[in-house]
C-alpha cells in the first residue's frame, strides 16, 4: 500500500533564524508519509525562499542549507506521488511567483478533476513545469491573487477530491482540509507560534502542544493578527480509515482516537474472528506489530519477534521493479531461526495488496524452520481502487479484486488465511462508519471517479 505525504508548517510572530530546523524536525517525524522526496519553503515578509529534492529529509537538507532558510512563516513537505512521477520538478513545495505575487503550496491527497481544470488553465496560457495535482492548485491561487484568503476560499469551491494544503506567501500561513476531511491535519502551538501538521508526532517531535484537529472543509488563516477560522459547507466526514491500519505512526491521535489503540483492538477482535491452534504470534514489522501484539493479548498465544527488521532499509514500494522489490524484501526482514523453529505461527500483518511480499515472507519463515503458518489481517481484503490519495487506482493490481481466499492462501504459502472484517475494524477504530472512507473494501466511494482518473495522467509518452 503506497501512502499519502507528510505537511508540516509554522507561523512565527517574529523572525527566526531556525525556523526551517523547525520544519525539519517536523518532517523528520512524518518521513514515514513519503520517502521519495522533501521540501522546505520560508517567508521572511519580503520573498520566499525554498529548497526540495529527491530523498530522505536527512538526504536533502543539510546545516548549510537549513541556515539559508530563515524567516517567520514556513512550510515543510515530504511526498509520495499519486499524481505525477517521482522527478524533482514533482518535488514539493510548489513555488509560483509571477507579477500577483509569490506563494508556496504543499499538499496532501489526490485531486479528481484534474483533466478539466488544467484544461481551463491550459487555455489561458498558464505554464506547467511538472505533472502533479499539486501544481494546477498552486496555479488557481495564484491565478486568483492577491489577497491569499480570498483566492484559497474560491479555488477550493472548484476541487473535487482530497487536500489537506498548507499555503503561504510572504507574510501569512494557511490550512486547509478538504469538506469530506480525508486525509489528518492537526494545530498546535509551539510557544507563540501556530503550528500545523498531517500527525500529532510531528507536533511532539518539535516539543508543540496538540490544540485541535482541522476540521473537514475549514480554512485557517494565521498572519500577524492572529488566528482566522473559515468554514465552508461540506456534507459528511470520509475520514481513510487506513490512516488508522497502516498510514500514520501507532503514537499518532487522529480525530480523538489513538492508533495504537485502534490497532491493537483490531488485533484483539482478529483473534476472536479469525483463531488459530498455533505456538507463537508473530507481527511483520512495523505496521503489523501491533495488531499482532492484540492477537496475542485475546488470543493467550505467546508473541514474539520472529521477524526482524532493518531498519536502514526503505519501504519494498518505492522499488521500481519487481525485481528490486522482492530484494528489497529479504533485505529488510530476516526470520529469526531460534525463535521460530519447529513453531506453529500465526503471523499478523495490516493488509494484502498485491501478495508478493506476503508470500517472501511465509517462504522465508518456512526456510527458517517454521512447522506451519496461518496469516491473520488485521483489515478486510482490499477489493478496490484508492483515488483520494493512496497509489492503488488500478483493481487489477490488487490481488483480492482477481482472487478467492483459498487462492490467494495458496499463492502466499499459507497454511490459512483469516482477514478481519469490515464491522470488525469500525469497531476496533471506534469512529461511526459514517464518518469513514471504507471505499477501498467496500466500493463505496463518497465521490464520483472518472475513469481517467490515474496517477501518470499528465506524463508525457
């Protein structure tokens, strides 16, 4: 499962020379959102400047470049595309400057009529440096410039999908989450500062205290007079549930509930719907820790770390082949042999996408002496395609969409097979289901999709 980005910004009443480690910091906590690239864009009241690249946060920034980035408002970006391929034009934030003005926009989801309005800016003559979402939404604001507030309320009237955005110009600071509230973001204050952020660890990693969440269809605005809330009209909440089964960190807060908690219940009532006769309940790390550690607690099965992970080692995803995909498998995760010989295990994860590195790592427990593996998920089976901000637009790279159960514990290696259901992990999240998006198990998809709606739209053949 391929994840959304990470935003994180500060608005500071007066300069700071460290305000972009601020931002760094921040970005750091949220690396876990996006691997593929990271930016930084500050406001010192006359200009902005930026700095973005490909990498790791610790890869793109350094002390030489963070102390060239100093000013009063700033906002931080680590991505991983769902729109537009990993190139560093696609690099965020997206920095615009023309005779209206100068503005940054870092973004978050996926937005789904794309075709149309970069047709309409198209016609205008607007140019395009990249192949993102991102941009035709940077474009709008300015295009509707100057008074940042006012083109940020009738630009996002025109979007249809999923935004969380931070927007600044040289002076003022703004948050933004789309009226179905798909993806996290959160306020915090940091002395006299206002901080925003896509999860409540970004906020702890820079020492800020959680105020609120942003909520669905609300504009906020923070400039030297203070803190401004706008709210437009929005429907219902569609919040992703699989922020909560594999997206955000398990020491995250997302709309009031806790991720651990949310998983490890899920875990608990995994054991109780799907149980197996077995010797030791093993997690694949990380993501499946702690589900798997609920499993253990109903279930009175002894859990152990029968994989271990490299944790120098990015996620198998951002691979570009198979190839190096299944390598990347086996580099990152090692069975521990003492601990899983002659063991009947049952091995807990979050989700089956695609199944492949499921079954390397069935393989690999076998290699290591396993007796016998029953896989336990800790969500239903992912049956249709994310437009909203995941990379699974495609049904027919999605193994349950094309396969039965059986089939599928059989093209793992499995000994069984048990998923958790859908009324099972609403439960375990504790939210009302009709504040979540469950599109991805059950196809019910609180927007409309065009069919043309995929990642690589806008690239060139």
């Amino acid at each position: 499962m391929r994840e959304s980005c990470g935003l994180f910004g500060i608005f500071s009443p007066k300069p700071d020379p460290k305000i972009s480690r601020t931002v760094y910091y921040g970005l750091i906590a949220l690396q876990h959102r996006g691997q593929e690239s990271a930016g930084i864009a500050v406001g010192d009241g006359k200009k902005i400047k930026y700095h973005k690249g490909l990498g790791l946060v610790n890869d793109v920034f350094d002390e030489e470049v963070l102390g060239e980035l100093s000013g009063h408002v700033a906002i931080g970006h680590v991505r991983y595309s769902t729109t537009g391929s990993n190139v560093f034009e696609n690099a965020q934030p997206i920095v615009i400057t023309d005779r209206r003005g100068t503005l940054a926009v870092a973004h978050n989801g996926n937005i789904i009529n794309t075709r149309e309005l970069r047709s309409r800016l198209e016609k205008k003559g607007l140019p395009f440096r990249s192949t993102t979402d991102s941009e035709i939404i940077a474009l709008l604001l300015i295009e509707h410039g100057p008074n940042i507030l006012h083109a940020c309320l009738d630009v996002t009237r025109s979007l249809q999908g999923a935004y969380c955005l931070l927007v600044m110009d040289r002076k003022s600071l703004i948050a933004i989450r789309d009226p179905l509230g798909f993806r996290p973001l959160c306020m915090g204050r940091l002395d006299d500062c206002v901080v925003f952020a896509s999860e409540t660890v970004a906020l702890d990693a820079v020492g800020a205290q959680f105020v609120r969440d942003i909520e669905p269809g609300e504009i906020v605005l923070v400039n030297e007079s203070g803190v401004e809330s706008h709210t437009t009209a929005f429907s219902r909440s569609a919040f992703c549930v699989f922020e909560f089964v594999y997206f955000a960190r398990p020491d995250s807060v997302l709309e009031s509930v806790s991720v651990y908690a949310a998983r490890e219940r899920a875990g608990r009532i995994l054991a109780i719907e799907q149980p197996a006769d077995a010797d030791l309940v093993v997690g694949v790390p990380d993501s499946g820790t702690v589900a798997a550690i609920g499993y253990s607690n109903q279930s009175g099965i002894p859990y152990g770390m029968g994989l271990i992970k490299n944790k120098y080692i990015g996620r198998t995803f951002i691979q570009p082949s198979q190839k190096l995909r299944n390598l990347g498998v086996r580099l990152k995760l090692n069975a521990l042999r003492e601990l899983v010989r002659g063991k009947s295990v049952v091995l807990v994860d979050d989700s089956i996408v695609r199944g492949t590195t499921m079954g390397q790592i069935v393989k690999m427990l076998r290699t290591a002496g396993a007796r016998s593996i029953h896989v336990r998920i800790a969500s239903p089976p992912i049956r249709y395609g994310c437009y909203f901000g995941v990379d699974t637009s495609d049904r027919r790279e999605l193994i349950a969409a094309v396969l039965e159960e059986k089939k599928i514990e059989r093209l793992i290696g499995a000994d069984s097979l048990g998923y958790l259901s859908l009324d099972g992990l609403v439960k375990a999240v504790g939210l009302p289901p009709g504040r979540l998006c469950l599109a991805c198990f059950n196809g019910a998809y609180p927007l409309e999709v065009p069919s043309f709606c995929t990642k690589y739209l806008f690239e060139k053949e």
